[in-house]
C-alpha cells in the first residue's frame, strides 16, 4: 500500500512538473501578445562620463 502511495505521489509531482513547464512556454510564447508591456525592453538613454587615462 505503501508503495502504491509513494507511486501516485511521484506521478502527481511529474504531472505538475510537465504542466509548469508547458504553461512556462506558453506564457513566453503568447504573453508578448497578451501583455506587451511586460516584455518591453526600458526605453531611456543613460550617459555616464568616462575617464580614460593612457600611458601612465
């Protein structure tokens, strides 16, 4: 009986697993359609000073 439990618990967890997974691929696939602000890169230009010192 035992080991017919640990059996259903391991198969339930792979079960989750393989489910995560798809649902993980199918958020990346179809979320830039459903959410584009959410995968939009940050649109800012940055400037920062740069000291370059040669020769010393």
């Amino acid at each position: 009986m035992l080991r017919r439990l640990i059996w259903a618990l391991v198969k339930a967890a792979l079960i989750l697993v393989v489910l995560t997974a798809l649902g993980l691929l199918a958020y990346a696939y179809v979320g830039p359609m459903l959410f584009p602000a959410d995968f939009a890169a940050p649109v800012s230009e940055v400037v920062k000073p740069v000291t370059i010192e040669i020769g010393r």
